[in-house]
C-alpha cells in the first residue's frame, strides 16, 4: 500500500511538472489541457478511495506496534529482576565457598593436631625407655607445634599437656650438662670414644657450634689470666742465675729468644701453668683431629669437630703477642726471660724444647694467617671497579705495617711474616700486570688517553704508594732484618712499572723517530730566505715536533707525574730525541750554507721543544752539552772539526762526528747507507741497533774503502778534497778506541 501511494505521488509530480513546463513553453492546448485536468481529478479520486478503503488496516497495525512496545517493556524489567536475583545468589555461593574452605582448613588442623598428638604419646614412651638426646629435641619442636595449633581454639587440652610436659627443658638441660661431661671426659682421659660421644650429642642436641666457640673462649681467657700473672711477677734483675750466660737459644714463634732462666726466677708458678696450658692445647687439639678422622664420625660432622679448633691457634698467638707489647717496657721477670739466654742444663734444655715443640702448631696457623690476610686484601682491593689507587695505601700498606709490628718482637716469626708480606707485594704486582691492557690499546698516542690508559694512571699510582710505604720500611732501622726481602721485592715492583709504562713510551719514541725522519724532506734553501727576513719562521719538522710533544706531555704523561719512574722517562725520551736529531742531521745531504745556517737554529729550537722533559736538569746536562758541540760543528770546516778533536772527544761519539764530516764533503763521499744500498730507515735502525763506537766506526771505514776501490776502478786522477782529513781522522780514533 505504501509502495502505491508512493507511485502516485510520483505520478502526480511528475504531470504537474509536465503542465509548468508546457505552460512555460507556451505550446499548450486547450484540449490537452482539459485532458490534463480530468486525469488528474482521477488520480485524486482514486488515492481517495485507496486511502479510505485501507485506512482501517493502517489503524489497527498502529495499534498492535504500541501493544509490542509495552510487551517489550514488560520483558526488559523481569530481565532486570532475574539479574539482581543471580547476583544475589552468586554472593550468597561465594560466602558459602569461603566457609566450606575455613571448614577444610580447620579439619586439616584437627587432624593435624590428631597426628601430632598420637606422635606425642609414641615419643613418651619412647622417652620413658630409653631417653634418648635426640627425642628431647624431637619433643621440644611437637609442643610448639601443638601451642601454635592450639591458639585457634579448635584443640582442647593441648594447655594441659603443656603443663604436664614442662620438665621437657628441663630434661633438655640435664642432656647438654650431660654431654659436656662426657667430652670434658674424653679431653682429659685421652678417650676418642668418649669425645666421639660428646660431639655427636652436641650435634643431637643442636649446640654443637655454641660449645665450640666456649671451648675457644675458655682457651683464650685462661692463657689471658695467665699472662696477666706472669707480667705482674717483679723483675729478678740481680738474680745471680741471670749472670752465668751460656749460649744463645734461638726464638720461637711467639716467645723470641725464650730463657730457662724463666723457669729458675720467682715466676716459676706462673711459667708452669702457661707450660702446661700449651701443653694441654697441643694434647686436645691432636685428639680432635684422630675424632674427625674416624669413620664413624660422618661426613657431615668433620666440620663440628674442625670448630673446636678453628682460629684458635690465632687467637692465643694475638693474645700473646698483645700482652707481650704491652709490657715490652718492663722490668717482669717474663720479659727478662724472653730477651736472655740460656744455660747449658740439658734438663732445662729439654724442657724448653717441649715448649717450643707446643708452640709450633700456633706458629704454623699465624704464619698461614696472616698470609691469607695480605692476599685477601689486595684481592679486595683490585676486584673494586672502577679502579682506584687510594684503596690499595689505605688498606694494604696499612695491614702489612701491622702484620709486621705485630711480629717485632720475635725474630723468628718475624722473617716468616716478612716472606709473607714479600709474597704478598709480588703476588700484587702481577694482578696489577696482567690489569694494565693490551699493548695496543695502552700505547695509543692518537687520541686522548682511552679507558685501559686511565686504569693503568691509577695502577700506577696505587704502585708508587705501595713503593713510597716500601722504601719507609726498609729506611726504618727497626725492619733491618727484612730489608733484603722488602727490597727485592720493591725491585720487582719497578720492573712492573716499568712494563706498564713500555707501551706508551715506544709509541712516542717511535712517532718522534717518523717526525725526524722528515728532515731530509724539509725545503732548507727557501726556509733560510724565510728565517733571514723574520726569526719566527720554524721548520716544519721542528713546528710538528713541539706540538705532538706538548701534547703527550698534557694528555698522556702529566697523570703519571707522582710516580719517580717518570722522570727516568721523561729523561731517557729527551735524550733519545736529541741524540736522534743529530744523527739525521750527521746524514742530511747537501750540507750547504742554507742547511747549516737552518739546521744551527733548529738546535735552539728542538731544546725548548724537550724542555716539558728535561725536570732533571743534572741528567740532561751530558746531552744538551753535546748538542751545543754539535751545533758549533756546522760553523766549521772539516779540517777545523778535525783540529778540534780534543774539544768534542768527551761530549760526543766520534762516529757521530765522522759522519758530520762526511756530509760535509760537499757529496763527493758517498754517504754511509748508500754505499751498501740500504734505505735511510734501516741505517738508522741499524745504528741504534749497535750503540758500540768500535762497530760504528768500522762501518763507515768500510764506506771510506769502498770509495777508495771505486776511484781506482773508475781511474779518477784524485780523491775528494776532505778525503785525506776524514781518513786520517777516522784512523786515529780507531787507534784511540783499540788503546782503551
């Protein structure tokens, strides 16, 4: 229906549009228009009566769309009560859920307690028949478990078996009172079983690293009480045993130079029971170490058995060296003994030796100690990333003075500790060796220092600590005896320094030799134009060289300038650059006015260049007196630099000389790599290769006959002019050279 009223509507639209349209053309008719007109009166009549006829339908279908809406309504409420109802029940199924879990757990609490209660009744009267160490343990852990269940309120009763079982700790006591007996008894009788016995009851009874640590501690403060005693006895300056003076005994570990005469004097008591103190200490700590070999001990308790003993040897040596110092000063009758000397009784004789022999187990464990000590403190020291020089002066230096102080007063442990610390010093410096990087990386010279050249600044500074701490010590009179030790190993040291710095300083010498092997490249003649009209025109070698040195010196080497060993560097590169100066300058080739008026100022020059290097003025007096002979040189003749021998003799090497002189020759002498073919690099590497003057001048006679062959193979009517004067001088300093 609604389609058709759509289609005359079109319909009527479409004729009215035609009508305007005919009519604005003005080509209509009268018919047409009549026509027109009844069709649509027609149309109208007809849309009419389809409205009419369907206008009911159209009515009730209204009203049944407004009946679904409120169906629709009604649906959507009861939705909204049917969801409110389930989430109340998802509650109510949840509250359900969190009971039914409280349930379960409560029933696993009473079974639990069930459990532990029937356990409770088994161990009774497990307890009452045999009593056992272990189930007083076992009993102990239960009742808490019961407390701790019972505190819920879900076990009755369980107060009431408390109290009947409070004698538990009670029983636990007269156990462990029991058991120290038992090893107290083993110690004393020598009975391994019994100690066997003890110790595994202390393991029962969990206290066995409680009673290893009163073991230890009833150790040190009986030899303190007894030390205390025997410092406290007065002085017997005048006892007339002391006069007679027999031979000397040697020391021990922590008694140095221990007397007879101790035994004689009025401390006789006091010196018994340090005697015997040690003795006992020698006994028990054997028969611990035969319990912890025993089979029977376990595995798992050779630990329990080595704590009855660990550190202890350590703890009474410190004690005795800590009561020693304190009474250095004294006149006690014990300090008197330790500093005496011995008789010829062989009683006495004998009974000392026991006590050494009893002492030597403390000796043995304070050396290996205090080994352990050094080498864990510069391990400490150079895991610490980044790494810096400060740690090692304040912990290292700082324990091994200590280490030595500690060990003065007895010569012989003190060597032993000395080794140690010379161990320790060398066992440092190879960790800092194999610190310091790759060569490469430590000898880069073309940028700023890197990450491996910062670490070794700082390696090298926590070394010179170490050496200033080192040359303190054997400087002190008091560390005489260890002073061969501690030297050797401050030269090792040295060399390590040594090494470290190698990289770099190969680098340099190998960058200056490339910057001076420019010389012979360099324009002279133009250069000499340019000088004449201004002095501040530098020769390019000369400029490049003055830059690259002041850079090195900035970046590179003024980090290491607290240690001593850079002025040995410092020197050695400022010699090596001048002495290689002039030797390229003895090759340069042609040796004209230009070059030599050149090459005299470039002298000047190169000494402010090496100036940042030469902080030892005395070092490099040798060197800067050379150059200034050198530098006169290239004002004279050949003939003059030969009359002036006795001048240069004492500041130059005369093969240095000879070559000038050669060169000199205005090119009529072949120079000295030339004549054997070689390029001028590996001449130079040759001569610094063979620094023996007697070498050098046997070279350059060969160079002076294979001249001379080839004038009289070439049948030329004379020598060069100087030729007679370089022979003839180069004869006399051989013969000169042959009278040494």
């Amino acid at each position: 229906m609604i389609n058709t009223l759509a289609y005359f509507s079109e319909e009527n639209f479409n004729s009215k549009n035609c009508i305007e349209d005919l009519c604005s053309n003005g080509t209509e008719s009268s018919a047409l228009r009549a026509k027109l007109n009844e069709t649509s009166a027609l149309i109208e009549d007809n849309l009419k009566s389809l409205i009419s006829e369907n206008y009911g339908d159209l009515c009730t279908q209204a009203v049944a769309v407004n009946s679904l809406e409120d169906q629709v309504s009604s649906a959507c409420a009861y939705i909204q009560k049917i969801q409110t109802k389930l989430e109340n029940g998802a509650n109510r199924f949840n509250v359900t859920q969190e009971r039914m879990e409280q349930t379960i757990v409560q029933l696993e609490n009473v079974c639990a307690a069930e459990n532990s209660l029937r356990s409770l009744i088994r161990f009774l009267e497990l307890w009452e028949e045999q009593k056992r160490e272990v189930d007083v343990v076992e009993l102990a852990c239960m009742i808490e478990e019961l407390v701790s269940i019972g505190e819920s309120g879900l076990l009755k009763g369980v107060r009431a078996v408390e109290k009947q079982l409070a004698s538990l700790s009670r029983l636990r006591q007269d156990a462990i009172l029991k058991a120290q007996a038992v090893f107290r008894a083993g110690l004393s009788k020598g009975d391994l079983l019994s100690l066997t016995e003890g110790i595994l009851a202390f393991d029962n009874l969990r206290i066995a690293e409680e009673q290893a640590r009163s073991y230890c501690e009833a150790y040190v403060e009986e030899l303190d009480v007894v030390m205390t005693d025997m410092t406290k006895v007065p002085a017997a300056e005048n006892s007339p045993k002391r006069q007679h003076r027999g031979k000397s005994m040697p020391g021990s570990a922590s008694l140095p130079s221990l007397s007879v005469c101790a035994v004689q004097s009025s401390i006789g008591l006091s010196f018994d029971g340090l005697f015997n103190l040690l003795s006992r200490y020698q006994l028990e700590s054997r028969l611990l170490k035969q319990v912890g070999r025993q089979p029977s001990i376990g595995p798992e308790n050779h630990l329990i058995v080595a704590a009855f003993s660990f550190g202890l040897p350590e703890k009474l040596a410190k004690l005795m060296a800590t009561k020693i110092q304190e009474h250095l000063e004294s006149s006690s009758v014990l300090i008197c003994s330790l500093q005496g000397t011995i008789s010829e009784d062989d009683a006495m004789l004998k009974e000392y030796t026991m006590l050494r022999d009893a002492w030597k187990p403390v000796e043995t464990s304070y050396v290996a100690k205090s080994l352990s000590r050094l080498l864990s403190a510069t391990e400490s020291s150079l895991r610490n990333e980044p790494f810096q020089s400060a740690n090692i002066s304040k912990v290292f230096c700082s324990l091994m003075r200590e280490e030595l102080s500690s060990t003065h007063g007895d010569p012989v442990l003190f060597r032993q500790v000395c080794k140690n610390v010379s161990k320790a010093v060398y066992h440092y410096c190879s960790k800092c060796e194999q610190l310091f990087g790759d060569a490469a990386d430590a000898g880069q010279i073309i940028d700023s220092p890197n990450a491996t050249q910062k670490r070794n600044v700082e390696i090298m500074g926590s070394l010179t600590l170490l050496g200033e701490h080192l040359q303190s010590l054997f400087r002190d009179p008091a560390y005489e005896d260890c002073k061969p030790l501690i030297e050797e190993a401050y030269r090792y040291m040295l060399t390590v320094m040594e090494a470290i710095l190698l990289p770099l300083k190969r680098s340099v010498e190998e960058a200056v030799a490339a910057v001076m092997a420019t010389i012979h490249q360099e324009d002279f003649a133009t250069l000499a134009e340019k000088r004449r009209s201004s002095n501040a025109a530098y020769s390019l070698y000369i400029k490049e060289l003055q830059t690259f040195l002041a850079r090195i010196h900035k970046e590179h080497f003024s980090p290491f300038e607290r240690c001593g060993l850079i002025e040995q560097i410092y020197s050695q590169l400022a010699q090596k650059t001048c002495h290689l100066f002039m030797l390229h300058v003895s090759l340069s080739r042609p040796m004209d006015r230009a070059r030599r008026y050149v090459l005299r100022t470039d002298f000047d020059d190169l000494i402010k260049a090496v100036a940042p290097f030469c902080t030892d003025e005395e070092a490099f007096a040798p060197t800067r007196a050379a150059m200034k002979a050198f530098q006169a040189m290239l004002k004279q003749s050949c003939s003059e630099v030969a009359l002036c021998k006795d001048r240069w003799m004492t500041v130059l090497s005369p093969s240095l000389v000879v070559q000038l002189v050669m060169s000199m020759s205005n090119g009529e002498l072949p120079s000295p790599h030339s004549a054997v073919r070689w390029p001028l690099s590996r001449y130079v590497e040759w001569w610094n290769e063979h620094p023996s003057e007697s070498d050098r001048l046997r070279f350059l006679e060969s160079t002076l006959l294979a001249y001379e062959e080839f004038v009289h193979t070439s049948n030329k009517s004379e020598y060069a002019s100087d030729f007679p004067v370089i022979s003839e001088l180069l004869k006399t300093l051989l013969s000169s050279l042959k009278q040494i």
